[in-house]
C-alpha cells in the first residue's frame, strides 16, 4: 500500500483526499495516516491539508523498493521489485528466483554491491548511494542461442531511458555496453538457464553509472557517469523506471518475430562501432576488421583485412577500437 499511496502522490497534481484513499485502500484513515508519517521520515516532503488532503511537495528520499515501485509505469517488467540495501550481486539473486520459479519481469534492484560482476568472471565497480544495478528475471519462450539478444534489447531500453530522463545521448558499444562520450556509463550482464531446446530463465543484470564524482585510478580513462557528464543529480528510481518501460516495448516487438528486425535500424543508428575499424577481441584469437552493423539476429556484421564478410556472435567477444576503448 506504501508504494501505491506514494504512486498516487507522484502522479497527483493537487491534493489526495484522506477519504478517497482510505475507500480505494479498504483502510481507516489512521492507517492512511501512519503511511505518510512512514513516508516522511523516508525523506518524502508532504503536506496534509485539513479538509483538502495530502499532497506531495518535495523529496531527497534515498533509492528504496518503495522509491522504486512508485516510479514504475510498465506492465510487467520491474512490477516486482525486491530491493537490497546491499547484496553480493543482484544477477546471483536473479538466479536464486529464477530456480525458485519468480515471475517474468521481477526485478532485483541493489544499493550496493559487494562483488558485481561483468562478463568472463571480471568485476564491476558497484559503490553504494550513487549507481544503479538492478537485474531482470525473464521467462522467455525463445531457443536458448537466442538469449544474447536480450542484451541488446537492454541496451536499447537503457540508452532509451537515459534519454527520457536526462536528455543525454548514449551510444552502445556491442554487445553489452553503454557509452557517453567516449566512456563507459553501463555494462550489461546476461546470463540463463536452459536445457538444449529450452529455456528456464534468462537474468539480465544492469549496472548504470549515475551519480559518481570520481572512479577508481585503474577506471578513471574508460568509465564516466550520468552526473559527471550532465552535471545534474539523478534521480536512480526514474531511470530505472523509464528503462523498465522502454525494455516492455522493445520486448513486445521481439516476440512477434523473436529476433530484433524490429528496431534494426534504430540499434544500427546508436552503434559506436558502425562503419568503423575495430579490433575483434575472440576467445584463442584477435583481429582488426571493418564493422558495418548488426543483423537480425544481434551478430557484428564485420569486413576482415582480405575481404571477407563475417558474422560474430554476441556470446564471448569484446570490440574496441583500434586506438582505444570505443
Ligand atoms: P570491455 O568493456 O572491456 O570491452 P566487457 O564488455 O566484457 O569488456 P564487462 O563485463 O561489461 O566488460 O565489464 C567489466 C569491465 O568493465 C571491468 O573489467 C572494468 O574494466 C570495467 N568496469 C568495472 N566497473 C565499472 C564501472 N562501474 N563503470 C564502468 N566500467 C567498469
């Protein structure tokens, strides 16, 4: 009831009456009460007008669940949140769920991580009070080669939401990062579940950038956040909400043809590596080629040394630049 009392505040231009919530809450107007005495000293600035209601003035509340479930506007991605103050990596929660059989789209979503992870077993820089790292549990009825392209998606949904909130503009570095001049502002971890022919679950574990002022000495050349680069606070819950909501769509358009020709052309325009020289980093061998784009399938479409056409497949490869990170 505390995330909708505080859902109806957000979204309210003028006062709640006492009496409206209690009628939709089945509640006494003692309880509706209490609620905001909780939400006040959660940091939520409200006014209670006699005769006229509640309405909600100002906050510095910290990330919370409630924060979280308030702001969320989808249908079913990040409907469930379960939220840590502080985990050891919310893709290791994700998994414990998903053996568990939690619904499609719950979303577990952390303060702080103890030990983040980014891909082949390397570390990801989860301070607490600043970033947003937050993991998807996802069902889908798809062949398991498929699942790398929920990364995709992601990084879609997540340069979308960036934009909607902050009006930044963000390129994605495939397969599974996110970049903001030049530097790394997220990283996406999908990992699943599956028998040959079937998937259990797939989690799709996001860690943003936002509100660091300053990185570790071994990052400081390659990771940015949101506020370094705009110069603004960010609130992490409407981020993650406007990520939420944009991962639904793109997720709807996915199952109708379970690959990504849907919005092809809208990934190839946010590339950073499109119609550029990179250096393919593949497990055993690496090498420079020419990248023209994605397929449908979310493949690197390359152009090596001698001509020819190759397709990568998301699973293990890293790009760079020939010259640098991107
Ligand atoms: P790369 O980004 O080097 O091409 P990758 O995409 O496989 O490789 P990830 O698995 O997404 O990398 O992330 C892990 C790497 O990201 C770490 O090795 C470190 O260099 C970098 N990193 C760790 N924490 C952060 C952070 N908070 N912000 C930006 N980069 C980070």
């Amino acid at each position: 009831m505390k995330a909708e009392i505080l859902k109806l505040l957000k979204d309210s231009d003028g006062y709640l009456s006492g009496q409206q919530l209690c009628d939709r809450f089945q509640v006494s107007r003692t309880a509706v009460w209490k609620v905001m005495e909780q939400l006040k000293k959660e940091g939520y600035e409200i006014e209670a007008v006699r005769n006229k209601g509640y309405r909600l003035i100002g906050s510095c509340a910290s990330l919370s669940g409630t924060e979280i479930e308030s702001s969320i506007k989808s249908e079913w991605a990040g409907r469930r949140v379960v939220y840590f103050e502080e985990t050891d990596s919310t893709n290791l929660r994700a998994k414990e769920a998903g053996e568990k059989g939690e619904a499609h789209g719950s979303l577990y979503v952390a303060d702080c991580q103890i030990s983040g992870k980014g891909r082949r077993g390397r570390s990801w820089e989860s301070p607490s009070g600043t970033s947003i790292y937050m993991t998807l549990l996802l069902r889908p009825k798809i062949l398991p080669g498929k699942a790398p392209q929920m990364t995709l998606l992601m990084a879609l949904a997540v340069a979308d939401g960036i934009r909607e909130v902050t009006g930044l503009s963000t390129q994605i570095k495939w397969p599974n990062d996110i970049i903001l001049n030049g530097k790394k502002i997220c990283g996406i971890l999908t990992e699943m579940s599956a028998e040959i022919d079937y998937i259990n679950y797939v989690v799709v574990g996001v860690g943003i950038n936002c509100n660091q002022e300053t990185f570790p000495e071994e990052l400081r050349e390659k990771a940015t956040s949101l506020k370094l680069e705009s110069g603004q606070e960010i609130q992490r819950a409407a981020v993650i909400a406007a990520v939420m909501e944009s991962f639904e769509k793109y997720y709807q358009i996915f199952e109708k043809t379970e690959d990504l020709s849907g919005f092809l052309d809208e990934y190839n325009e946010l590339l950073v590596n499109r119609e550029r020289e990179v250096l393919v980093l593949e497990p055993g061998q690496e090498y420079e080629a020419y990248a023209l784009g994605i397929n449908s399938s979310g493949e690197l479409i390359v152009k090596t040394a001698d001509g020819q056409r190759r397709e990568i497949f998301a699973g293990e490869v890293s790009v760079r630049g020939v010259y640098g990170y991107v």
